[in-house]
C-alpha cells in the first residue's frame, strides 16, 4: 500500500512510517486527529491516503486564523496574543482542543511559519494522547520555502503519533 495523493512529493520513508502508523492505530484500535495551521490540511491529507487503513483517521481541523483556533478548537484568544499563534503554548493547547472535540485517541497539531514571519521554517508541534503529558517539539526547517517545510512537518507530524502509539 502506498499513498495515493501526496506520493509524488512525498519521501518513500515518510509514505512508509505513515502505513506503519495506520496499520498499528487500526490494529489496535485507536483513532487519530489532527490540527492543523501552516500544513493547510496535508497531514490530514496524508493519513487518508493510505488506502485499506485510512479508517483509522477520524477528522481534522484546519484552524489557519486565530479565530478558527479559539472556535473549533477551545484555543484561548488571550493565550494567542500572549504567546503568539506559532509558539509551544499555542500547539499544547490545539493539540488537547483536538483531543477534546473528536473521537480520536490521539491528537497532533502544528503550528509554523512555513515561508514568512519572523522566523522562516520554525514550526511547534504537539501531541496529545488522553491518560499521558501532551508532548511538545521545536523545529527549525530554515529559509527552504513554504512546500519543503510542510513536507518536512509530515515526517515530524507521523514520529511523534507513532511515539505517542
């Protein structure tokens, strides 16, 4: 199996981890969430591409603005303007807000600037699973232009739900 969409662009060990990942999440019967600010959406993409495991996906949020954050995902407009949108705090809190407002059993969030803003390529992850800590991941992909960062957020993204398996 490999992916459908993405598999073009995609490295062949991203395509690999992300079958890897639905395989064990189906096999044991969790579901998966995702929200999503500088990805547009690609992650959730990603994971239902695979075919025969795709079910394993529950839904995404694609939460570009500080308002869709605070709407669909509990994120506090305070916590936003006091952290800033892209910042550790911010991907804690959509990561759990995407736990909360989905059936899944695992919740990633990404949250970057993927080609402008005061840093190029900085990009905060996090990763909720319900019964542990939400875990938390810095990157720093550099100047490389908005498409390379966000195919570099999908091999972060699919670690961290298999680390959090």
């Amino acid at each position: 199996m490999t992916t459908e969409t993405l598999s073009p662009v995609l490295p062949s060990d991203t395509e690999e981890a992300t079958r890897r990942l639905l395989e064990k999440a189906s096999e044991w019967g969790l579901m998966l969430a995702t929200a999503e600010s500088c990805t547009g959406g690609m992650l959730a993409s990603l994971l239902t591409d695979v075919q025969g495991v795709a079910h394993a996906f529950d839904r995404g949020f694609v939460t570009y603005t500080e308002e869709a954050k605070n709407e669909m995902l509990g994120v506090p407009l305070d916590l936003i303007r006091e952290k800033s949108a892209v910042s550790k705090e911010v991907a804690v809190a959509m990561a759990e807000g995407a736990l909360e407002n989905s059936r899944a059993n695992i919740a990633l969030s990404v949250t970057g600037y993927a080609d402008a803003g005061p840093e190029p390529g900085l990009v905060h992850f996090a990763c909720a699973r319900a019964g542990r800590a939400t875990q938390h991941r810095e990157e720093h992909f550099g100047p490389g232009g908005r498409g390379a960062t966000r195919i570099a957020c999908m091999a972060v993204a699919i670690e961290m739900m298999t680390e959090m398996l």
